[in-house]
C-alpha cells in the first residue's frame, strides 16, 4: 500500500476545473450572475452611462455626447473549510488517490459556493453568522423593501418589487428566493382544475422560470434574523469573481482547527480555501422582499 507523503495534494486539472463549475450549483449569486475574471486584492471597476443616441437633421451640426463614469470597489475574502479523517486515508493505493480527492471535495465544495451567498447577501461570517464589517457590499443594506404581511400572496409582494426596481430604471429579470419563500409559490394551484399556477419554479440553486423572472432558491437567501424571502433586481449589477482558486491542502500535524492535536488522535485534516471578490454598482437595481 503507497503512502502519501506530502504535505499539499495538488489538484489536476479535471478536479479542478469542474469544481469552479459547481459553484453555480450551491451559489445563487453564481446561479443568476456570471463570474468575472479578478487579479487578487482589491480592485475597481468602470461603468458608463452614454445616454441615447442623437437625431441629426440634414445639413444640422452633431452634439456632443455626455459620458457619466460609475466606479464600483471589489475587495478579496477568503473563505475556508477543514474537514478532518483518519489517517488511514493516507495508505490509500495509488488508483485511489483521486477518488480520496473527489470525496473530500464533495464535502467542501457546497460550503464553499454558498459562502459566496452569504457575502454578497448578507455580509456575514457562515460558520457564525456573525457580521463582517470588512463586507460593506452586501445586498441587505438595500433600502428598496417590501414588507409582506402574514397570509399575504406571494405575487403581490413580487409585482411591488418588480415596480420598485423598474422605478430606478433597472429591469427586474432575475429573483432569489428562499425554500420557504418559493414553497409558496409551488403550492399554488388554478381554482378549477388544480394544476399548478407557476410550473417551471423548481426548489434549487439552478435557474428555473417565476412568473417571467430567472429563478433561484437558496436558504441562503433568508439566513438568520435578516427576515428576507426574496431579493428581486438586474443580478448583472453584481461583479464577483475567484481571486484565487481553490487549493486542496493535506495537513498532517498540529492543530489546525482546534479539534486537538492530529497524531494524538491519529487524524490527518483536509483544508480547501476559496478567495471571492465582488462588487455591487448599485443597490438601486434590487429589491428586498421581508417578512413583517
């Protein structure tokens, strides 16, 4: 039986790869935004606003076009998880080293991706909920909020949203929702014949259809005391990428996680970190949907 000596596994490309793949499968940020490619540490970037374009009368001189810039700050969080094994993990034989790997990442892999939620919607810690004042861009300090009341329909609170948003000139084409949030709308049915009145909203991370909206369902949405259900808004308002990708780190001795010395308790700890950066333009493009 081989022994892995190392200290560090390094990753092949067909882990890895399809591991920054998944992100939009735990991620509903990911799911209704694409990444954008980041150096690592904080950084900017540009909007323009042009306006629209002149009507030139013939033989009529041509003005000049006014160009608004926007700067929006992206700044690197670094998200961790450990998991811990028997060390018997280590006398695995050569063929069944990346099935190890695998395993392990399937583990770490969701965690992470919802970390990146947890960031951009909420700017908290995951393992604890409690507030990181480094993420100041976050989704939850948006001042567009519709309260709903107990019993209240759940397209009524989408349609004022939607009307919230579209009043600062943002289309409203994408929702992430709770469990609990979209439930309501799965369970609605026609009076008549009991078919279900919103059939493509599916209960998961993947993008599926709410009544002309892209949808995604995540508790990531609603985590905590924050009271949201829904956030409604131009998900391309959001700028986020992986500063760095994820590198899968064997740790043999120590106490890495304060779970106790690794040899005394014949342990080895498997430790993955993610670097997220993202940067919101403007909190105008959304809309929060709470509960009273």
């Amino acid at each position: 039986m081989a022994t892995l000596t190392t200290s560090s596994l390094e990753l092949p490309d067909e882990i890895l790869d399809p591991w920054l793949g998944k992100v939009q499968y735990g991620s509903s940020v990911a799911a209704l935004s694409g990444a954008t490619p980041m150096k690592f540490g904080k950084g900017h970037y540009m909007t323009f606003d042009i306006g629209e374009a002149e009507y030139v009368g013939e033989g009529e001189n041509k003005s000049g076009s006014t160009i608004t810039p926007k700067i929006v700050r992206t700044s690197p969080f670094k998200f961790h998880k450990t998991v811990r094994w028997t060390d018997e993990v280590k006398y695995a034989d050569e063929d069944t080293r990346i099935g190890v790997i695998s395993q392990v990442l399937d583990l770490i892999q969701p965690a992470l991706s919802r970390a990146l939620d947890y960031g951009v919607y909420h700017g908290i810690n995951p393992a604890t909920g409690a507030a990181v004042a480094a993420m100041t861009n976050k989704l939850s300090a948006c001042t567009n909020v519709v309260t709903r009341a107990a019993g209240a329909k759940p397209y009524t609170a989408l349609d004022t949203a939607d009307s919230l948003v579209l009043a600062g000139d943002y289309v409203p084409a994408s929702v992430a929702m709770s469990p609990a949030f979209a439930g309501e709308f799965t369970s609605l049915r026609a009076t008549q014949t009991e078919a279900r009145l919103y059939p493509n909203l599916r209960l998961g991370t993947e993008v599926s259809e709410l009544d002309g909206h892209r949808a995604s369902v995540s508790k990531t949405v609603g985590f905590g005391t924050s009271k949201i259900q829904g956030i409604v808004g131009d998900f391309n308002s959001i700028r986020w990428g992986i500063q760095r990708a994820i590198g899968l780190e064997m740790i043999e001795y120590g106490d890495p996680d304060g779970g106790g010395d690794l040899k005394r308790n014949n342990q080895v700890a498997f430790r993955a970190e993610v670097i997220y950066g993202w940067g919101i333009a403007d909190l105008d493009a959304f809309a929060l949907i709470k509960s009273a």
